[in-house]
C-alpha cells in the first residue's frame, strides 16, 4: 500500500510546540517509528506551511496513491481550496488530529475536509496517525 501523510501549518514545530497540547517527540521521530512498524507498507511524508502547496501535493497523490492521511492543521477550519482538493481526488483521504478539536475553542469545531473524508480520527495525540494507517490496511 502506497499511503502519504501530509500536515499542514506549523506542525514542523511538533516537539517544541505547545508540548501539554501536541507532545513532546517531534515528528520525524515519530515517522521513524512508524515506519519501522509497518515494514509493508510504502509510508512517506510531507509537510508545509503553505495551502497552495498542500493542495499541489492532495493532486500529486490524489489518483495513484492508495491512501491519504491529512492533517491540514489550521487550515482544517478555513480552506475551501483544500476542501474542494479533497473532493476532486480518487484516493481516500482520512482526516486525523493530534489533540481533541471538539474540546478547544469553537472555531476548531468546523471542518472543510471532513465532509469529503473517509472518516476522522482525532484526539488521540500522534497515536491518531497510526489509527488512520490501521484504517487502511
Ligand atoms: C491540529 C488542530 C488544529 O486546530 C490546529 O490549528 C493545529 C493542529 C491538531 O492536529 O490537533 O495546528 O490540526
């Protein structure tokens, strides 16, 4: 299986960022271990700051990858442009959070993504990343 992580805004700084929110193991050891725990599967990851970009990478993917796993960070909550992406692509795409958006403030409750996502799983800290791998297998 052929499957991409993406984030999206500031989730380069996981690690050094808010810790009591988002943890304290910055992402690239996270990916390490992962990876090294599902040896089947063709894992990669991208990461940027920029929603054009991340639109770019959802097209890139989008019709030969088995699988996306998107976290959009802030833009969750404000991008129609990677909403739209999402539902103009073939790949499924599993929408994950770190924390628990529906616990924090209002504005983290709307999603553009969800609704064209094959399902969500948040508020299981970087766990929620390794679920979603599981929902593809
Ligand atoms: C986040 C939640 C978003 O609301 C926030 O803007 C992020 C990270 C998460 O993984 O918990 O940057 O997507």
């Amino acid at each position: 299986k052929k499957i991409i992580i993406i984030n999206g805004p500031n989730l380069n700084l996981l690690g050094k960022r808010e810790p009591n929110i988002y943890g304290s193991l910055t992402f690239t050891e996270f990916f390490d271990t992962v990876k090294e725990k599902y040896p089947n599967v063709n894992l990669e990851y991208y990461q940027s700051n920029i929603e054009g970009e991340i639109i770019d990478k959802i097209q890139e993917c989008g019709f030969n990858y088995d699988g996306i796993i998107l976290n959009a960070a802030a833009y969750t909550h404000t991008s129609v442009g990677i909403g739209d992406a999402v539902k103009a692509i073939e790949t499924p795409v599993v929408e994950v959070h770190i924390s628990n958006t529906f616990s924090r403030e209002e504005f983290r409750h709307q999603s553009f993504i969800a609704p064209n996502a094959k399902g969500v799983v948040l508020g299981f800290g970087l766990q929620s990343y390794e679920l979603a791998i599981q929902s593809f297998l």
